[in-house]
C-alpha cells in the first residue's frame, strides 16, 4: 500500500477545474504533499508568485511539466525552440521543481524522416546540458506513448530514453521520467526499466481505459483500466526509484468534468488501492 | 516506382461503399490484379459464391483478414476462439487466400496481466499449427498498433513476432504481415524487418495523419500522413520480400465516404509516387 506521504498529483489532473490558487487550496485542503506544475497554468499565474503560493503552503514539488518540441529540421526553428526549453529550465528552477519533463517534439511533414528527427532530438538536448547544469535542474526525458509520436514525441520507448543517456553520458542532469500510460504496452519494459536504474526520476500513473476515445485526453483514473500498475511500481522501485508517485490523467470526458475533491478523494483511495 | 502488377488493395478499404461483387467489379474494372478479402464481407456475401467472384475476374489474393483474439483467460472462451481460428483458415483456404491475417486479441481487465495474455497467445497460436498446416495457409502475425493493444492485439512490435516465431519454430506456416501503420514509429524497426526476413509474408501501406482523431479508423492515403513509406518498402524489399503491396485504409471521415473509382484512382496514383 503506498504511504500517502509519497504522493503527488500532477496540475494537469485538476487543469479545467482550477486556477493555480484553487488547486494549491485544494492540495493544502486534502492533504496532498507534492504537485508538478503544469507550465502553461504556471506562466498564466507568474512564475514567482506560483513559487511563493507553493512555498507558503509547503507543498513539495515533483516536476515542472514541459517543454521541448525541439525536432524541426529548420534551423531557426530548433534553435527558438532549445531557447523556449532554456527559459522553461529557469522556470523550474525558480518554482523549486528538481526536473523539467521534456517532451521530444514529433515528426516534421517537411521531411518525414523519423531517424533524423531522433537525431536532431539527442543533439538538441546536448547543447541544453549545460544551462540545465548552470540552473540545477535535471532534463527529464519521458518517452511517449507511439500514437502520439508524430506530432509529440518521437521519444516512444524507454529503451530509446536510455539509448540517448547512454549516448549524452550526462547522468548528473540527464534522466527518465517513466509514465505508465505511454509504456505498459512495451515488452521490453521490465528490462529497459531496470537499465534505466537510477535515471528514473519520475513515475507518473494513471490507466489506460478499454474504451479509449482520444489520443492525448482520456487518461483513466488507477483501477478503471487495463494497466497492471502494482507491477510497474515494483518494477521502478526495484531499479532504485523510492520518489513521489505522480498522478497525471488528462480526462476530458470524466474527470474534469468532476469537483477537485471528489477527484482527490478518488485519488487516494486508489493510490492505495490500485498502485 | 511500384510495378502495378504489384498493387493489391484490400477489402476494407472501400468497406462501406462495396458490397463483396461491387468491389471485384470495381478492382477489375480499374485492372487492380490483387486484394486482401475482409472476413465479414466474406461470410455475409457467402465463402463460396467469393470464392468463385474472385476467380472468375481473375482477381489474385494477397491474403484473408483476419482472426484471432485468443487471449482470454477463460478456458472455454479460449478455445472457442482458436475454433474460431480455425474456421477462418478453412474460409483462407476456400477462397485460396496464402494467409490468415492474425489479430492476437488483448488484455482481459480481469486479470490485467499483459505477460500472462501474450503467453497465452504464443501457446495457443502453437495449437492451431497442425490445422493452418493442413489447409495449408500461413498463420500471418500482424503487429498492431500499440494504441490497440488493450482491445485488439498484444503482439504491438515486430520485435516480439519475431520472438514467438523463434519461440515456434514453424517457419513454414508461422509468418508476419508487416503493416507500415502499425510499425512506423518503432526504433527497432529496421533491425526486426531484416531479422525478420522470409517470414514476411505480406506489406501492408496506409499513412499517419497529423491530425489524427480515432485509434483504428483515421488512417490516411499513403502521402497524406508523415510515414516514410518508400523506406519502409526499401527494407521490407532487402529483407527478401518481392510480393503484393496491400493498401489497407480504414477511414471513417474521408475515404470511406468517397466514390470507389476515384479512390482507387488517388490509390494508383499514390502507390507509384509515394510508397
């Protein structure tokens, strides 16, 4: 059963109910000792003022959530993009979140070369590097699930997320954010994970519904769907992760259609439940 | 430039247009050599008034679509499916298809144990060898998409068919359909269609739209989307494959509401410049 003291919920999961404020309130409220922020609520709110808010309620954070996209083959383009993630690292750091969940970027329709995209992803994040070392804030690679692939992430798979570590060899600041919706269908999960190790500096859960309507926003709450998530948890706990489980469902039809508290009422339950 | 004596489009592509003899006649009458009979359409058109439309047009076939879902936890539920199975290759063999087009099946939400239901999918594809044999069509493992993995197929990589066909050891009536769809995304995917190599036994074309909005049945016309198809052809080609090239799109929103002359125009068109 997960000690509650180890979970965090993700802004992402209360974004069309509450502002900034309200969903700290809401966190303070029910308990919840850890968020990761939703950058876009973030810079809507300010960046100090989300840290201050934070900080005087004494909730912790497990990420600040994302940046990237930096896979167009137009130089300019890659270059405003790798700024875009600069900036967001500065962010991070400044609202106190130990990593930056980057997002790849997807497939160009210029050029369609998946291959090239993957190697412009890699070689971006290597000019990152050294701002993200300057401002103390670890580049969270987090692979996504391949049905979003083309316009998201060309990162689909944590083998792929060690495969760019072992290639960047920055262990220090370069790590892997496991999501469990993108990667319970993998069968190479058990062993990418434990490869992984001590790279893994996230884990998000939620479900995977059978009856999936949507690409990006019909994330299941835990126990709803068809993941085996127990097994996952033990997976990454077995590879050294003893960090925050971070709840991030993005659920148009359900529950963000639902009261804050209702949802995190819901949550807690299943974290112990279904987790 | 593909050779139009290679191009067979399957059934499913005009589904709602056709019946089963409009489709032939559109075939013949716009002298596409090939296609890839869907069941449905088969069993309500009736096996063997197919069987003879078919033949007496001249029409070749690539293959029979499909069967499968064998993953059941449930004893009974098991074996009926792989009865099922049985009987679509009995119609594969009627309609003189070379293969059967298998759809492992997915996750049952009673156990959640996607390990245990890809077990059970080897084992029982191991069962159904002595029948495929004797009616003499391929078992054709068709990866999907992992975004059906829940529902339709828990074999989501070539990788993973390559490792059951290893596991079986049936070469001769074991293979894999490769579908651009399904795999275009994956990493591993030009070592595993080498690996893969004879056991290729069908190539399947559509494309990834941007701007996709449903998990089965948004596919695109090849050139619309962002797969680089003519690499993937490149590699099925040097892994020994040299036979049809099988147009496969479920689309809801756009082809399927289309005249089924301008789609096969559009199709030939497409498969000489963009596959």
């Amino acid at each position: 059963m997960l000690d509650l003291r180890r979970l965090s919920i993700h802004q992402v999961t209360l974004l069309r109910q509450c502002t900034t404020p309200q969903f700290v309130a809401a966190l303070t409220r029910n308990g919840v000792p850890c968020t990761s922020l939703w950058r876009d609520k973030t810079l809507e709110y300010g960046v100090e003022k989300t840290a201050r808010i934070v900080a005087d309620n004494g909730i912790a954070l497990s990420g600040y959530c994302f940046a990237g996209l930096i896979t167009s083959p137009d130089r300019d383009e890659a270059a405003k993009a790798r700024d875009e993630v600069r900036r967001a690292l500065d962010e991070a750091a400044a609202v106190k979140a130990p990593c930056l969940v980057f997002v790849a970027g997807g497939i160009d329709p210029r050029d369609k070369n998946i291959a090239d995209a993957r190697a412009r992803a890699v070689d971006g994040i290597a000019e990152l590097i050294p701002h993200a070392r300057s401002v103390g804030v670890r580049i969270a690679l987090e692979p996504l699930h391949p049905m979003i692939c083309a316009t998201r992430s060309v990162l689909s798979t944590v083998k792929l997320a060690n495969d760019w570590c072992d290639r960047l060899g920055a262990e220090d600041i370069v790590a892997i954010a496991v999501d469990t919706y993108a990667v319970w269908w993998d069968p190479e999960i058990e062993d990418e994970i434990a490869r992984a190790g001590k790279r893994i500096c996230s884990f998000h859960v939620s479900d995977w519904l059978a009856d999936t309507q949507d690409l990006r926003l019909d994330r299941g709450m835990m126990g709803d769907g068809v993941i085996d998530l127990p097994a996952l948890r033990r997976m990454v706990e077995a590879a050294g992760y003893d960090g925050y489980v971070e709840v991030e469902i993005f659920s148009q039809r359900n529950w963000w259609q639902r009261d804050p508290d209702e949802v995190i009422g819901v949550i807690k339950d299943r974290v112990r439940t279904a987790v």
